[in-house]
C-alpha cells in the first residue's frame, strides 16, 4: 500500500491553480470585500526542512503517512466602503485597503478508505497591508481601462503593515453513491483557527457536493477566510460534474480591515464578532483541467453594515506534467 502511495507521488503532475474573486460577477459594485486575485503552485511532495520542523512545533497539525501536499500561494485583496465616489472620510463604513501576501501551505492525509478521508493543513502567511500592497494603483487603473469611475477614496486607507499569520484546519470527506449513474452525494465538514495581526478567528463549517466522480477532489480552492479547497485533483479518465453548497461560521477576534492597523492611527470600525459565509457552485473536471464557478454571500462583518458582502469566483486549476 505505501508503495502504491509513493508511486501516486512520484507520477503526480505539479498543480497550477488561478483564482479570481470579484464582486463584478455578482453584479453589486464596488463594496467591501471588492476584489481577489491568487496564483497557487502545488504537488505531492514532502515538505521541505524548515517547514517540516514548524509543522513539528504546531500542536495540532499531524504528518501523516499517506499523500502530503506541499503548496504556494501569491495573492492580493482589496477592501473598499460602499462609496467609492466620495474622497472625505467615511467613519461609518470600512476603511480602503490592500493586502498582498505570499503563503506556504501543508497538507497531509491522515486516513482515507475510497468514501472516507481526513486530512490536515497547515499554512503560513506572510504580507503586507498599506499603500505598499498597491490596491489603490490596481483599482484605479482597472477601472480607468473599463471606463468605470475613479476611486477617490484611497488617501484614507490603511497604513504600511508587515503580516505574520498562521492557519490550521481539519477536514473530512464521505461520500454515498446515490443509486445507479454514477451520482453520489459528499459532504465536507471542517474546523480551523486561525492566529496573526491579520486574522485571528476560530471558524466551523461544511460542505455538501452532488454529482460524479467526487473522489477526484475536496473542493475548489478559495481565498481565505473561508472554505478549505485545495488546487489538487485527480486526473485523466471521463469528464466529471458537481454541485456545491457550503455554510461557515467564524468567530472573530481581530481583522484588520476592520480593526485597523495594530499599532492604531488609522481608519477603523466596530466588528461582528460572529461571520456567516454562504457558498454555491458549479465544478467541471476534464483530463488534466477543472473549473469551478462560485457564488459567495457573508453576512454583515461590522456594525451598521446595509447589505450582505456579495462576490464571485472564477477558478481555473491545470496539472502540468
């Protein structure tokens, strides 16, 4: 069996996964969580030693025996308030602000017979908060080639920030086949915590899939916070489809988009302390690519906020072999 494993290593190609969330393919304007780009690389690998040895200080992560999965990301997000248009500041909506981060994630598989599997990650994060992110360049030129109007606002957004944080989550998968035609149903429970001057939440949640194949995958992959996808999957053999729909639930005990920046003298606004977010979606799986198309809602993240947080997300993920 380990050598059937090592074998499934060693032949697996390197996974490119690209990310696009906006609150364009909602059709909502420009608010909140307004924009989201990552660029992932990830494969079957045993982590290198300096990862290794932080997985070992981490008490709750577990190297398993089975596959692990080493993975890198590059990502940046932007945070604007409702109005976009005005250049005053505005002390009752969310400050603007830009995040950049490069993240090196861990994956292990603790246990897996064919319609059960539990797995671990571990991710560390490194960023930037502030002008330095470049948010105010990438909006403004994006909306100056689509011949949208100008943000005014970004004279107001968060200062300069160095980022640290480290996330943890838990996973299960079981899937049931559902009759004959090769349907099954899965469902995806999680746990996580996350700790840093960024994020700092404990959060729960899970996810129900329907359609074929769905040993292929765990989920699409997503910007965090939020649902744990990875940029793996099976490939080769027929095509393969399925529905999504997932609920978490966070408890919120520091974000600086909306607390503002650790060491004060910038804009900020009285958090939620409890966060729902709602996912749905549609996965296609052929070969060596898959593409998902998701719908993401979150309830309101501070006081006052008018309307729910609304976005979609494009993913596209490809092996290279």
């Amino acid at each position: 069996m380990q050598a059937a494993v090592q074998a499934q290593q060693d032949n697996s190609p390197l996974f490119v996964s690209i990310q696009l969330e906006n609150d364009f393919f909602a059709n909502t304007g420009d608010r909140h969580y307004t924009h989201g780009s990552q660029l992932a690389f990830a494969e079957f690998k045993e982590p290198s030693r300096w990862m290794a040895d932080l997985a070992e200080l981490a008490p709750l992560y577990r190297h398993g025996e089975r596959l692990n999965m080493l993975s890198y990301t590059l990502g940046q997000k932007l945070f604007t308030p409702e109005n976009i248009h005005s250049s005053e500041l505005q002390e009752d909506d969310r400050p603007y602000a830009a995040y950049s981060y490069l993240s090196f994630s861990l994956m292990s598989q603790l246990e897996d017979d064919g319609r059960f599997k539990h797995g671990n990650m571990l991710e560390l994060t490194l960023g930037l908060v502030g002008p330095a992110a470049l948010g105010a360049q990438l909006q403004t030129e994006s909306h100056r080639l689509f011949g949208n109007a100008l943000p005014e606002g970004w004279d107001h957004q968060l200062n300069n920030e160095l980022i640290l944080g480290l996330a943890y989550t838990s996973f299960w998968r079981s899937i049931r086949p559902l009759g004959q035609g090769g349907l099954q149903l899965s469902s995806v429970p999680h746990l996580g915590l996350s700790l840093g001057n960024a994020y700092t939440h404990a959060s729960a949640g899970g996810l129900f899939r329907f359609g074929t194949r769905l040993d292929r995958d765990l989920s699409p992959p997503s910007i965090g916070p939020g649902f744990p996808g990875l940029a793996l999957f099976e490939t080769g053999g027929q095509s393969s489809w399925y529905l999504y729909a997932g609920l978490e639930g966070r408890w919120v005990l520091r974000d600086i988009f909306l607390d503002g920046n650790s060491l004060g003298g910038s804009h900020r606004i009285e958090k939620e302390p409890l966060v729902a977010d709602l996912q749905y979606g549609l996965v296609w799986t052929f070969e060596r690519y898959r593409l998902s198309l998701s719908q993401m809602r979150r309830s309101p993240e501070f006081k006052g906020q008018r309307r729910n947080t609304h976005y979609g997300a494009l993913n596209l993920t490809f092996g290279l072999h």
